[in-house]
C-alpha cells in the first residue's frame, strides 16, 4: 500500500511541474542619461508582461516622460522599446548562448549605464494579442489613458492595435525617424520608438546586429534615451502572414531558414490543445488505477465473529 501511495505521489508531483513549467526571457531596462538611485538593480520575481510594464513605468520612472500629468526633471528626447526573440532566461547565465553578441551588448549597457534595472524572468506568454501591445496597453493604463510622448513610432514587424502609428518598415527607416526626431524635437518632450525583431527586415537578420546597430544609430544622433529590451520567448512568430509560405519553402533547401521560423497556426494550435488534453487525461486515468489497485491491496475480513454472550 506505501508504494502505491509513493507512486501516486510521485505522478502528482510531475503533473504540478509540467503544468507550472513556463518558457521567460530577460528584460533589461537602462538609459545613460538618466541619474536615478535604486535599492536593487535586479529584480528576480516572475512576471508578467503587465507587471514587466509596471515596473518599467514606476522603478524606472517612465511614467515621469511618458505620462501627460507628470514632468520629468530628467528629459528623454526617445524611448525605446525592443522587443527581441533570440533569448530565454537560461542564456543570461548559461554557457550555450543562441546569440553571444546579443549578450554581451545587454550586459555591457546595463553595467556602464548611470541607472539599469534587470528583469531575468519575464513570462511572454499573454493572454489576447502580443507582447509589444500588452506593453503599450499598459503603458497607457498607468498614464490613465494620456500618454505625453510626442509620437509613437513602430515597426511593420510589431503587431498591436490599429492606431494612428508611424510605422517604420526597416532598419533604415528607423535610422531616418531617429535623425528626424531630434531635428525636430521639443525640449521636455518625449517620443516612443517600438522595434520588433520578430520578422524585421530579412529572415538572415541577427538580432544582436540589429540591435546594437539601433543603439549605435542613437549614440551617433546625440539623442538622450531610456531602452527596455525584453525577449518574447514564449511564441517568436505571431503573425505569420508576414512570412509567405512560398518563401518557407524555396529557402528550405538551402538551408537559410532558421528554426525561430516555424509557426504554429490554427490548426497546430487545435492539436497541439488536444494532445495535451490527452495527455493530462493519460496522467489522471493511471492516477485512477493506481488508487483503485491500492484499495483493492487492503485485506479485510468478510465475516466477523459474533460475540459470545457471557
């Protein structure tokens, strides 16, 4: 009976891990132009896209150059957010790197820069839509819906709602924005810059040479900026129609496809939901079977003695 009851638990406790086990990337959030003392630069809870968002607007002090109500004793000409697909949390600590350069580039930004704050566990999963919109959702909601920047500027490769955006078709496009803002910027005014990697530019495009060409772009520019980087290595592809099937299958062969992308579309999903449904009811039916095998182990007399009367 205690093995069984060992196997049970056993099976219990592998359920829990699976059904908790969630894919984070890291965020890194940084500006060398912003002076701001924090009691930790690195936070080590879980969170969500949401809270990511948060954090990002109350620890470093976004709401103070994005929110129409507040001003900013520090002005930030552009703020920058990259929302990249090539890191999970793993790769910040570990030896095996899906893009090293990537990493040094983050790593070197956060320790030389006069205020950085660290995010390793960041769950990209959302609930309805795609990370980039639940950040400017967000963003919007600790504003009270009246976001000050300037202009909001975005990629062709980011998929958020439809609003009145500039978008930015490539690198050079964004190259361009960058010059034009500080040629006509306002002094206190701030505006935003969303980069998607997901899909930007070229298939052969390395995130890590898109993004510290970015960085460059702003250094040469001479504009002052705050950036958050954050991987969404929940689903790296979410919109697929930006990757025509044909083009899948004439650069398959040669081999210049990379495994970031595959998709998974409708159809997948509705597998991929039935297989795991088969699967939990797998776990449960041998659960079901173990406890019925333990009842039936217990040896119980049939027939009890009547007793006799004194």
């Amino acid at each position: 009976m205690k093995k069984y009851g060992l196997v049970v638990a056993l099976i219990v406790a592998q359920i829990c891990f699976v059904m908790s086990f969630e894919s984070t990337g890291p965020a890194f959030m940084w500006s060398p132009h912003i002076d701001l003392e924090l009691a930790e630069n690195v936070n080590y809870q879980t969170l969500s896209s949401k809270d990511l968002a948060r954090a990002v607007m109350s620890e470093g002090s976004w709401s103070n150059i994005m929110c129409e109500s507040k001003s900013s004793h520090q002005p930030i000409d552009l703020a920058v957010v990259f929302v990249g697909k090539e890191l999970q949390s793993s790769d910040i600590s570990g030896k095996v790197k899906s893009d090293a350069s990537l990493v040094h580039l983050l790593k070197d930004s956060f320790t030389r820069s006069n205020f950085s704050m660290a995010y390793p566990y960041v769950s990209a999963k959302v609930k309805e839509g795609t990370l980039e919109n639940s950040l400017l959702g967000e963003f919007e909601e600790s504003c009270d819906q009246k976001l000050g920047v300037g202009s909001i500027a975005i990629t062709d490769s980011c998929s958020v709602e439809d609003k009145q955006f500039s978008k930015l078709s490539d690198m050079h496009s964004v190259q361009e924005y960058v010059a034009s803002t500080m040629e006509k910027r306002v002094n206190g005014q701030t505006n935003l810059l969303v980069v998607c990697h997901r899909g930007f530019s070229s298939l052969k495009t390395v995130e890590g040479d898109v993004f510290s060409e970015l960085i460059s772009s702003l250094d040469k520019s001479g504009a002052k900026y705050a950036v958050l980087y954050v991987s969404d290595s929940y689903n790296p592809i979410q919109d697929p129609s930006s990757y025509p099937l044909g083009r899948f299958l004439a650069e398959a062969p040669s081999g210049n496809v990379s495994l970031d992308s595959v998709f998974c579309n409708g159809v997948c999903q509705i597998k991929k939901s039935l297989l795991e449904a088969l699967f939990v009811s797998i776990v449960l039916l041998i659960i079901l079977i173990s406890g019925l095998c333990c009842m039936m182990g217990i040896d119980s007399p049939t027939r009890f003695e009547v007793p006799q009367e004194s």
